[in-house]
C-alpha cells in the first residue's frame, strides 16, 4: 500500500459526479463542497456530469491520455460500478465519494458518507489493488466490483431499484414477476470440480463483503483475497427470498442453513430454463455464465478501517 501523493503538489484530478444520486436536491451542494475540500488538499478537480446515455469509457480513456492517474466517484454504487468498467485495464486510481443510497463499495472499503472524511481519504489514505470479478455471458466479457446475480434477483432489480428512488408505479412490476417467475434447475461448476445441481431461484456471486442492503456475506477482506463468495439460494421459495431480502445477512437473526455457501476463484453456471444475469447493475440477458476472480485488477484509495491483510 501507498499513498497516492507524499507532498503537498497540485493533482489534477477528473471527478465524475452523479447527479442522480442519494437525493437529487443536495447535488448542488455535494458538488460545491466536494470541489471546495479536494481544492483544500491541492486536488485540482475537472468536473464531468454523468447524463443519460454518456460514454465513461471515452472520457476516461481521454483524460488519461492529458496525464490523469486519478478518477474520484462522486455516486453511488452503480456509479462506483460504471466508472470501475471504464477504468478496467488501466494504471488509474479510483476515488470514492460515497452520495448513493446503499454505498456498499464505499462501507467496504473504509469509506465514510461525510463528504470531508471521504474526500481526506483521496490524499491521506492508502492506495490498495483489490480484486474485480469478471462475467463472460453470450461471448461478452463484463468486469463488476460488487456483485454478479443470477436469477430472481437480476430480474427484480429495475422495478426494485426504480421502487427505492421513489417511483412506487412499478410496484405492479415487481409483484407481477415475482408472483409468475418460475424457478430453474441450476448447474453450479466450482472450481475444484464439485458439481452442484438443485431446484432454485437465485445465486449470488460477490467480490465485495457487503452487498445489498449493507448485507455483510463476506469476509472483512474480501474484495482482495482472490476468491469470490458464492451464495445458492436452492430449495427456498420465493416468499423465502423475499424474507431474506427484508430481514438481512451478517444481522443478529439466524441465516437460513438451506443457503449455500462456497468461495471459488472461477465457477460456471448453467440454468435450465435459462435465468437472468446481471454484474452489478447491468442486464446481461440469459444464458450460461462463466464468472471468475481477477487478482488485484483495479488499485483504489481506501479508509483506515479496510482490511489490508496480505498487502
């Protein structure tokens, strides 16, 4: 681990807001604090707004190419997953100021909420390499930073999303699917050739210890021991999902011992009728999926409370 600067120098720095974000009406505020504590600590910010239909991957690629190794997300964590895509590859830095409404990438990592405190991590804190996953469905590569579903919860998420930032119009949505979403039968491949195969709804594959709503189903150290968390939802119902959803992991109730557990560097999904798959908060339609662990892949400014084990 390093610090990204070891003297007081100017830094440019490309800070790509989110509007969108937590509660619309303070981004005027967010933006205008943000700017003023990074300018506080010599970090020159060049601001870019995240609109609809935007292309980070040219924006990133471009302001690495005027000289830039750092990119502070000012969002949630569906920005955090987005900038992470367009940086992928590269030797860039990324920053987070966490104004989502779940900040699970920022809580794992050691990241305050206080826009200060986050900001003081971009030059005080430790520049760590952490691990990313990696989707290959339909022929495409896809990297994610939190989380790859398959199943009922990849097809519930853009009316529960829409849900939680207020547009109660597509609680019929949400209901209808999950009153008339049938389960699969699911292949899971590991890889330390077990083959498991069960009657389900859902599994999960993270690269973050907390996911959801700041559900913890990792360890402290997760998003850099090279292994991804795997969670099999088999033999439980839909009611069943959807209690475990209200009621929450690593909280003081007991976990239902019908979920299953593994941690795999690479594992192949196979489902029979063919299932949902999102990393992050991206459809990648349906189909079999191969997800694999991509060893510190992404180098990122963390907190003092983040696990640094092994670095």
């Amino acid at each position: 681990m390093e610090t990204l600067k070891t003297k007081q120098q100017t830094q440019r720095v490309k800070l790509i807001f989110n509007p969108g974000s937590g509660a619309n009406d303070e981004s005027p505020l967010q933006i205008m604090a943000v700017v003023k504590e990074m300018q506080a600590r010599q970090l020159i910010p060049e601001l870019y707004l995240i609109e609809p239909d935007c292309n980070l991957k040219e924006v990133v690629d471009e302001a690495i190419s005027q000289g830039i190794e750092l990119f502070v997300v000012c969002g949630g964590d569906g920005t955090v997953s987005s900038v992470t895509k367009a940086l992928y590859g590269s030797a860039a830095t990324l920053g987070i100021v966490p104004t989502g409404t779940q900040n699970n990438v920022a809580l794992s990592l050691g990241i305050p909420t206080d826009l200060a405190a986050a900001v003081a991590i971009l030059s005080d804190g430790q520049r760590l390499k952490i691990d990313l996953g990696l989707v290959i469905c339909n022929g495409v590569s896809t990297p994610f930073i939190e989380l790859c579903s398959v199943g009922l919860f990849s097809m519930l998420f853009p009316s529960g999303d829409d849900i939680q930032h207020g547009n109660i119009t597509r609680i019929g949505d949400f209901l209808g699917i999950l009153t008339t979403a049938p389960p699969s039968e699911i292949h899971l491949f590991l890889d330390d050739n077990q083959e498991i195969s069960e009657l389900g709804h859902a599994a999960l594959i993270s690269n973050m210890p907390y996911v959801g709503r700041n559900y913890q189903v990792g360890a402290p150290d997760a998003y850099h021991d090279g292994l991804l968390d795997v969670m099999f939802f088999a033999d439980l119902s839909k009611l069943d999902l959807i209690a475990y959803i209200l009621t929450g992991v690593g909280t003081d109730n007991p976990e239902d011992p019908r979920i299953m557990h593994y941690q795999v560097r690479e594992i192949v999904i196979d489902t029979e009728p063919a299932m949902a798959v999102m990393a992050d908060d991206i459809s990648l339609g349906e189909g079999s999926v191969r997800i694999k662990v991509q060893p510190q892949a992404l180098s990122v400014m963390v907190g003092a409370t983040a696990s640094h084990e092994g670095q």
